[in-house]
C-alpha cells in the first residue's frame, strides 16, 4: 500500500527583497501617512495601521498577496506582524492609499484597484506626488453595492474619506491630512518638533497668565 505523502505547510514571506518605495519622496510620503493615522487612532485598541506589507487573501495560494503602501483595519488589534492574512485576522481593510508613480501605474490602477475592489476595501485612494501619470494627481475610489465610484473632488482638487473623517489635500508634492470636522492639520513627521514646541509656548503662556490673575487677586 502507497503511503500518503505530507501535506507541507504553505510559506507565506515577509519579502519580495524589492525597495520599499520608489524614491525618496514616496518613501517619505508613506512613513508620514502611517505615523499620521497611527497618531490619529493610538487611543483606539481596535484600529490598526501599516504599510508596505504583504497582505494574503487567499489560503494555501501565497501567490493570492498585495502590498497595500498604507492601509488601515477596524476591529483587530495593534499587535506587530510580519504580514497580514485576511483568513486570521477575518477583517479586510476599510481604507488603502497607493503612493503611486509611472513605474507602478499598471499595478496601481489596474491589477490593485480589482483586488481590492474584489475584497472589499471601502475606499481606494491614489496619489501621484511627482505627477507622473495621474491627473488629478489625487484620485479616489468608494465602494458603491460593490463596485468602485470616483469620489468626488472638491474645487481644491481635495477629497473626502468616510472612513476616517478626514479630508486629503496636496500640498506641492506631499499628501495632507487634515481633519474634516475641525480643520485641524495632521502635521508630518518632520513637522512634530514645531508642534511640540508650540505647545510648550502655549503651556507657559498660560501658566504665566495664570501667576499674573493669582497675583492681581492677592
């Protein structure tokens, strides 16, 4: 009697071994939107931010895999991984962001879009920071009883996503975000020491008029 051979367990990699990003300015585009979001939602335990990691969506088939530059997930945790298998984590991405460019324009807008479109991402967004190909160099995709529509742009050229409540806007090359409700600009990493240092004038101006009315009232 043949023996029955091992089923082997499927290996899915952390790497293709390729550049994380294009250039300077994607890379840099994409490390200031995750550290964005992530600062957005620390408070939250259940909203998970990444970027530039395999995401797996079909099981047994590591060649059914995207990587998302950006992406964020309600309802799982904040844990690190290596990848992101959508059969274990039994949630899909409610938003992607693809710093695109001319190199990964066929990806981006075509073989990206259908996959996502497929599994159920609400909203698809892309942005073309050196204008290679995209015009609009911001562009966006909703999820409508299954398919994607453009979202609709403002008169600045910036665009709104539902899932995050926040509303995107170039500024020269570089993607903003800015909080829809209030107006409240989320600063980019390198803009985090300005704003720490503001807050710390605002603190002393306060605790220096705070002395001033303890000592009127003496």
């Amino acid at each position: 009697m043949a023996a029955i051979p091992l089923q082997q367990d499927v290996e899915y990699p952390y790497s293709d071994g390729q550049p994380m990003a294009e250039s300077e300015i994607h890379l840099n585009e994409m490390l200031d939107l995750i550290a964005a979001l992530r600062r957005r939602y620390q408070a939250e335990p259940k909203v998970y931010v990444a970027g530039n990691m395999f995401l797996y969506y079909r099981k047994g088939d590591p060649r059914s895999v995207v990587a998302p530059d950006v992406f964020l997930v309600r309802g799982v945790s904040k844990r690190k991984r290596k990848s992101y298998k959508l059969w274990e984590e039994g949630r899909i991405p409610s938003l992607v962001i693809e710093v695109t460019s001319d190199s990964t324009s066929d990806e981006d807008v075509d073989k990206k879009k259908i996959c996502y479109e497929m599994l159920g991402v609400e909203e698809y967004i892309l942005h073309d920071p050196e204008g290679d190909y995209l015009n609009p160099r911001l562009q966006g995709f909703r999820l409508a009883r299954g398919r994607y529509e453009p979202i609709p742009l403002h008169r600045d050229g910036s665009l709104d996503s539902r899932v995050t409540g926040l509303t995107l806007q170039v500024e020269g090359k570089n993607l903003r975000l800015i909080d829809t409700a209030t107006g409240e600009r989320l600063p980019w990493v390198d803009e985090l020491g300005d704003k720490i240092r503001e807050q710390d004038d605002r603190i002393r101006a306060l605790e220096a008029e705070l002395a001033r009315l303890r000592d009127a009232s003496k």
